[in-house]
C-alpha cells in the first residue's frame, strides 16, 4: 500500500478517513479523490496510510506520563522500560471493560489498575487515574494531528474499527474515545470485514471468505459471502482476551521462572523488571518471525546480564497451546454459518502476528487450506476502514456491507432468566420485538434489564442497561400486554423501548455502555480541552523540541573528554558552554531556547565530530 504526505485537491474539503485504533498500532488510511494527490496518486481508488506527525505508517498505541503530561507514539514507546509505571500500553483491551473483567491481568501490567465504584477499571497515573476511554481517545488525537498534517487541512470524519467480537459496551467505548479525540465517528466496522475490503476480494464474483484476525490483543474470526460487490457477514466468532501480547508472555513467564531459580530474583515481582521482560520477550518472538533462533537479554534489575537462546521449535511448543484458543471460535463461526472449511475460497490472515509460522500452521490445520497473505497484515484494516469511508463519502456505489450482531442481545425475565430477542450473527441494521406480561396483579410499572451473552441465567450475561416503565393499568397478572423492541443499528448500537398495548405508554432508551463515561464526563472533557488547546499544543512543542535535543546533548557530552584532547583550549571551552546552555534551556522549559540552543551545539561541533572522523579513518588504514 502506498504511503502518503499530500495535499487534497479542493474536490475534497471534508475528507472522511478509516482508522484501525489497534492494540500495538494504530494508524489512518486515506483514499484520495479523483486526481487528489500528486501526479494523480490516490484516483485508482487505493487507500494511503497517512503518515503519522513524526513520518512515522504506523504509531504505537502507547500513552506516557513520565514527564506529567502524556506523549503518545514513539516518544511514549521509548519510556516503555525505562519508565514503566508511567507508560500505558495494550489500552484496547480494557475498553469498555470493568475491573472484574481483567483481574487477571493485574498482576502481569507494570502500571496499575483500580475498581472505582461503578465498576469501571482505572489507571493509576501519579496522582490521577484514568479510563480507557480516555487513554484512547489521546491515541485518537495523535492519529487527528497526524492525518491534518498529511492532507494538509482539518479532517473531522472517520470510520473505526473494532474486533467483530467487541460486545456493545466495547463498541460504545470506542466511539466515546473518538468523540472525546474530536472526531465524528461515523461508523464503527468490523476488523474482519475491513480487511476483506483491502486484499481486493471486492474483485471477484462471489466467494466464501474466512477472515483469520489475531491482533495484538484480540481474536475474531468472521466469516463472509460476497456476491457482486456485496459483503454478506454470515457468522462471526472470537476472544476479546487472545493476542500476540499472549505470546509475549508465555516467553516471559518461561524466562521469569528460570531467573527465578538462578538468582532467586523475580522480575515479575518488579514494576521496572516486568516492563523489562516483556520487551524482551517481544524481540525475541518478532525475531523468530523470521529466523530460526533469537537471544533473549535481560539486563534491567539484575547484578548481571540474563541470556537465554530460543530456538524457533522451543517457542511454537508454548506458543502453540495459546494459538489452539484460536481453534474453538473458528469451528463455531463455520458451524454458525453452516458451512464447511472444504466450502471456502479464501482464508484471509490479518494482524501482526499471523507473520509467525507457527500460527499460519494452526490456521492451516483448522482450516484445511493455503492461507491468503498477500497484503501487509498491520495495514490491512485501515486500508479496509478507508474503503469503506470512501463510499460513506459517496465515491464509490459497487460495494455494500452487511455485518452481524458478534452476540445475542435481550432482556431478563421472571425467575432470572434471558429471553433472547436478536440472535448473534443475525444481520445488521435489524430490528426485533416481543410480547411480556406482568407476574404480580395490580402491577403498575415493569424494570427492562438489557443484557448481552448466550447464557440462560442473566448473571452469566453482560449487563448493558436498566430502565423503568411506568404507567400500567392495574391488572390482575399476566393480563397487561408489554411490546419489548430491540433496533440495532449499522454500528451494532442498540437502542430500546417498551411500550404497555393498552395504556399507550412508551419508555425508550439508547444503551449506554456499563463500564464508560457518562455524557456530563465526556462533555466536561471536550469543554477542558478546549480551554486548553492552546496550553497543550504549547506542551507539546515543548516535549519534541526536548526529545529533539536530548540525543544532541547526550552525544556532545559523550564527546567533551575528545573535545579536550583534539581542539585548541578555547574551542573546547564553548563546546561546554554550549552544553551548558542546551541544558540550562531544557530546564527552563522554553521550546523556542531548546530549538536555538540545540542548533548551536549541533554547529559547535561540527568541527570535533569532522577530526574524530579522520582519526577513526587513520587508524583503520594505519592500526599501528
């Protein structure tokens, strides 16, 4: 896929732009209108990643607090280990999630995680705790900055994507994090179908399309039927828990437990440490992606280096057991849609770490077939989201999506039990009604409990809403009649109303998400930050201009021992001054100083770095 920093032509003066706000990554795609882009890039109607403020196709879904105020992006990644209780990282899979939900994840996250009094999981950061929402929504500003940048004017619009197994509070955080970003989000798509969009399979005439997507965090699989452009979602499946991260902790926790026995040391036991050893389990699993051994080096917290070699066949043994987790939900989707694996065209690989071969050969025995893996599988969905943005914008009228409810939505009933009013995989927009009845006489108001899963008994189900209808007719049990509607939109946001037959009354309500924010809370934020805009856009050209410097500071002061020994007493004297003064800026927090300051440096040894270069090109030629 192309990549692009470009300005639209006049032809677009509201672009609308598909996001994949990913676990590990996110980043935008873009498709240019006719003769958009430069030299007509962009008019064969193919998506470009916009590149990120930095220049960056992808930027990490990390959010830093070490110096206060959070960075996102490669800045924050770069505080990962050196400053990990301070570094938010895996954010997607708190969304829209209560703390019992991820209990079990306390334990193996450097920062810390809280329960608050409705349910909802925090992040403790400093003196202030955070929601997911909120940490997503500063990743969702950096990708607005970013794709402003490239086009080269404001952009509003976009479409996101999530798991297809995201469940509605899920769906509804996502979209509470791009309203709080500032965007208008207007649709939320499945990764899955996204990704069947960009490999191009809007090509052929008719198929049936297994989507394999393992991210960074989360696992769905889908399955779909196209017909002449038109993408029929039939069944979709997955774990909202299962990811890439998994992989990194099986290496992890095998190289924690040897640690352990050798130095009596457990680096899981240390907030600095964990943060440690997950990168390091990170590099050896990307490195065995494409070789057949890796070493894994742990210096952080211990009296001496920790190195361990992996061999690709060691990993795939404790990889494997995770990567069978995969198996289950694949069969239930094929089952779901009634189809067989013989019955498939293709089986689409999506996600970072399908790169692994050890998981491209779980999908092939499951599936039974040669795997599709002819687009980049970190792109791939946003490519998907931009396609699906540019005929939202009316430019291209050949393609049509028709996703499914990821699970089964209804309401609770005498004896606590769910009645199930729209089945999972049913197709969306869809709309269901039924018919209850009161079970104590003279009743005059019924509680509506909305719920989400496919359980029978309502505790083994999500909660998604309560609400009350007043204004029954006293009568003896059984006799009102009470109309339940469910309407779920193209988004899988779902509203609900009931209504009494004879009495007329209509209760109505649009389900809020239980673990979010409430409407005052995102209001009261988009209202701060846009008294603060113009403190945090200051902030922020603060912390570059310092990440700018620090490596130009850090290199001349590397060099002062040089500087006394090759330049003449006065000029190694302004190479301290100079040091001196770049130092003295950044404590002064002035981002105009730092800029200048750190020019001068750069200049001011320009002439040591020139003499250092021919006396390394002296002893090579002459080492004696």
């Amino acid at each position: 896929m192309a990549q692009s920093s470009v300005t639209v032509s006049s032809a677009a003066k509201d672009p609308i732009v598909g996001i994949d706000l990913g676990t590990t990554h996110s980043l935008v795609a873009y498709v240019l209108p006719q003769g958009g882009g430069r030299n007509g890039e962009g008019s064969d109607g193919k998506p470009v990643v916009l590149l990120s403020r930095e220049g960056h196709r992808l930027v990490p879904s990390i959010v830093s607090f070490a110096t206060g105020e959070p960075v996102v992006g490669y800045a924050a990644k770069d505080k990962k280990v050196r400053d990990a209780e301070h570094t938010i990282f895996s954010v997607k899979r708190l969304l829209g999630r209560g703390f019992q939900d991820v209990r079990d994840s306390v334990q193996e996250l450097p920062f810390k995680l809280l329960p608050s009094e409705s349910g909802i999981v925090r992040i403790q950061m400093g003196d202030r705790s955070y929601t997911a929402i909120e940490i997503s929504a500063m990743i969702l500003r950096e990708l607005k900055l970013g794709a402003e940048k490239a086009l080269g004017m404001p952009v509003r619009r976009a479409v996101i994507t999530v798991p297809a197994y995201f469940n509605d509070s899920q769906r509804q955080a996502t979209r509470t994090a791009g309203r709080l970003a500032g965007w208008d989000v207007l649709r939320i798509i499945n990764e899955p179908t996204a990704a069947s969009l960009a490999y191009g399979l809007d090509r052929k005439k008719q198929g049936l399309i297994a989507v394999y997507d393992l991210g960074g965090g989360t696992f769905d699989v889908s399955i779909l039927k196209l017909h002449d452009g038109i993408f029929e979602v039939l069944a979709t499946h997955g774990d909202t828990a299962l990811g890439g991260d998994d992989l990194d902790r099986v290496i992890a926790r095998a190289m924690a437990d040897e640690i352990q026995r050798e130095t009596g040391v457990d680096p899981f036991a240390d907030v600095q440490q964990l943060a440690s050893i997950l990168e390091a389990a990170e590099r050896v699993k990307i490195a065995l992606s494409t070789q057949n051994e890796a070493v894994f080096e742990l210096a952080s917290g211990l009296t001496s280096p920790f190195k361990r070699n992996w061999t690709r066949a060691q990993f795939e043994k404790l990889a494997r057991p995770v990567l069978e987790r995969t198996r289950e939900p694949c069969l239930m989707a094929l089952r779901d849609a009634g189809i067989s694996p013989q019955e498939l065209s293709d089986v689409v690989m999506v996600g970072g770490p399908t790169r692994l071969p050890i998981v491209q050969q779980v999908a092939r025995e499951i599936f039974g077939k040669e795997l599709n893996t002819s687009v980049h599988p970190d792109e791939v969905v946003a490519a998907g989201a931009a396609i699906q943005a540019d005929v939202l914008a009316g430019n291209n009228r050949d393609l049509l999506l028709l996703d499914v409810v990821p699970l089964s939505l209804g309401i609770e009933t005498y004896g606590g039990l769910m009645s199930t009013l729209i089945p999972r995989n049913t197709r969306i927009p869809a709309v269901a009604r039924d018919r209850y009845t009161t079970f104590v006489d003279n009743q005059t108001g019924v509680d509506i409990h909305v719920l989400q899963g496919e359980r029978e008994k309502i505790e083994d189900n999500r909660s998604l809403a309560r609400f009350k209808l007043k204004g029954i007719e006293p009568a003896r049990a059984g006799t009102p009649r009470i109309e339940v509607t469910f309407l779920i939109d193209a988004d899988g946001i779902l509203q609900v109303s009931a209504k009494d037959l004879k009495a007329g009354n209509e209760q109505s309500i649009e389900v809020r998400p239980t673990f979010g924010l409430t409407d005052s809370e995102v209001e009261k934020m988009l209202t701060e930050s846009a008294q603060n805009a113009e403190a945090d856009v200051a902030y922020r050209r603060l912390i570059e201009a310092k990440n700018e410097a620090e490596p130009v500071l850090r290199a001349a002061e590397q060099k002062l021992p040089d500087a006394l020994r090759l330049l003449s007493e006065e000029e190694a004297c302004e190479v301290r001054n100079r040091v001196d003064a770049l130092k003295q800026a950044m404590a002064e927090n002035d981002d105009q100083v730092i800029r200048e300051k750190s020019f001068r440096l750069s200049e001011g040894t320009r002439k040591l770095a020139d003499l250092l270069l021919k006396e390394a090109v002296a002893q090579a030629i002459d080492p004696s």
